[in-house]
C-alpha cells in the first residue's frame, strides 16, 4: 500500500508539519513518498549557493518504506528505509563556480523505544536505532538525511572555467618593496 503526500502548490511559506506514525507505517509495510522544496528546508540552505534559481524551484524527493524484519529466536523488529534524491546548487571547491550537485542517499531505521548503549555492536550496525516514541515530522527527518548526505567537497567532474590559480608558478610575483626570500636564494646560487 503506498500513499503519496502532495506538497501544497504554494511554495511562499512552509507546508504544515508532515507527521509520520513510524511504527504504524513498518506494522502495515507501507510505503510514503512526497516532495519538499529546497526553500522551506532552512537547515539545509546555509549549505546551498546562496541566489542561485534552482534554490527557488528544486526540490528534495523522499521515500519512507515500512517493513518488519525478523529476528533471532523470534519476535519482529520493526523497521523504516528513508531515501532523499535531489539536485543541490553548490559551490565548486576547485574552480569557485556552481556546480548542481546531484544527491542520492539511502538510511535504514531500527525502531526502538528507547536509545540503546554505544556499544560496539551498536556502533558497527549496519542500520540505526531511532527511538520514536510519537509520529515524526517527516521534513525534520528528510532534512537531517539531506545535511548528512552532501559532500564534504563539493566539485565538477571537470570544471568548466580554467582554474584560477593555474598557470600562476611561471609568472613573477611583483610585490612592490618586498623581496621574496626564494628570489634571494636563487640569486645567491647563481652568484656563487
């Protein structure tokens, strides 16, 4: 069974609070997806090419997915899967442009009632504990997924202005009244 929030048509302030009753949905293997504009999300936009249109007109897509996964000796562990897809305008690290970023990213959610010990087990799990006690605003989770998901350094493939540093090393510095100490290097070298 999959439902389908609809994100309001008015993009000029914040949709009201999406609430998910998490144990429900993995009780009942359902499936929810929506969208979120990248401009009501306001965690995420310090993060974002500030001005840039797409800030205006993209937006994160999301998919929550409810199952139950069988344990050990019994009993059920309810479970959520959250995947948040987008196209993020940031800065190239590289060349100082934009760069649309696409971001992909998958979390697999062990729901429990309370928050478990940092043991080893825990810290090597494949999946995370999420203690949820009440539904869950559904933007609050995409947003969290969305600030984990961005790289730690954003890029081009292959940037699309020449870098502006490059070709820097076979020109001379001219700093008007300073001498540079590798100037006085080299020309104790030749000297000798």
């Amino acid at each position: 069974m999959e439902k389908k929030f609809s994100a309001p048509v008015d993009h000029s302030s914040p949709s009201a609070p999406m609430r998910l009753n998490l144990h429900e949905l993995a009780r009942e293997e359902r499936t929810e997806r929506g969208q979120l504009a990248l401009f009501h999300l306001s965690r995420l936009l310090p993060s974002l090419l500030a001005g840039h249109a797409t800030v205006q007109t993209n937006q994160v897509d999301w998919l929550v997915r409810g199952y139950s996964q069988a344990q050990p000796g019994g009993g059920v562990q309810p479970m959520v899967e959250l995947e948040v897809t987008s196209v993020l305008p940031l800065l190239c690290q590289r060349c100082l442009q934009p760069v649309l970023q696409q971001v992909q990213d998958k979390a697999l959610f062990r729901l429990v009632g309370q928050e478990p010990g940092l043991t080893q087990q825990e810290l090597e799990a494949e999946d995370e504990a999420l203690c949820v006690q009440e539904p869950v605003d559904i933007q609050a989770m995409v947003e969290d997924q969305m600030l984990l998901a961005l790289p730690l350094v954003p890029m081009h493939e292959v940037c699309l202005q020449p870098i502006a540093a490059a070709g820097l090393e076979d020109q001379p510095i001219d700093l008007p009244g300073r001498t540079l100490p590798f100037v006085v290097l080299a020309s104790l070298k030749k000297d000798k």
